[in-house]
C-alpha cells in the first residue's frame, strides 16, 4: 500500500537524512535557482536551465508551445551573438604575443 507524506512528514525526513534535499531536488528547481542567480549577476547563464524552463512553463499550461519555441529562437541566437567565433577545427592560430629575451645582462662591477 503507498501512502502520501504529508508536509511534517516530509519536513522530518528531510531534516533526518541529511543530503536527501539534493537527491529529491528537481531539475526545474535547480534551473529555476540558477537563472534567478544570473540575473541578479551572481551566477552564470545557462542554456540548458532556460530551455528547462521554457519545457516547464509549456507542460504546466503556463506558456503556449508557440511562445515556448519563441523564446527558445531568441535566446539560442542572443547565445549565437554572445559567444565568440570558434576557429575551424584542425586550423592553427598564431600567437600574437611578441617574443622578448628573458635573459638579463650581467651585472657590471665598480671599480
């Protein structure tokens, strides 16, 4: 027979297994965390919690799926402006750094 827990009972397990939180954590919930971080600056953005999101906002009724792919297009290309071009696999770059001495001249003697 399965039973539900109620609010204490899930309060009591949660607090007498340590560590047990972030097994039960939801992925909405750490998505949810993270963007609310990234834009308070304190964190970084992530594509993945976005798209989470926008997946949960669309499953719950919250969003319509043409909204949810809108949102999606729009921040898949700011993420596309944002990032810096990557070179072509197999080129190589040259390094722009310029190539000083590190040797230092010998110290003169007084006479």
């Amino acid at each position: 027979m399965v039973s539900e827990l109620g609010g204490a009972q899930m309060s009591t397990l949660l607090e007498s297994l340590p560590g047990i939180a972030n097994v039960l954590r939801s992925p909405v919930a750490d998505a949810l965390v993270n963007l609310i971080r990234a834009g308070a600056g304190i964190g970084d953005f992530s594509l993945e919690d976005a798209e989470e999101m926008v997946r949960y906002a669309t499953r719950r009724g919250l969003l319509d799926p043409e909204e949810g792919e809108r949102v999606l297009v729009d921040i898949h290309e700011a993420a596309k402006k944002k990032s810096p071009p990557r070179a072509p696999a197999g080129s190589k770059t040259k390094s722009t750094k310029s190539t000083k001495s590190t040797k230092k001249a010998a110290p003169t003697r007084k006479k």
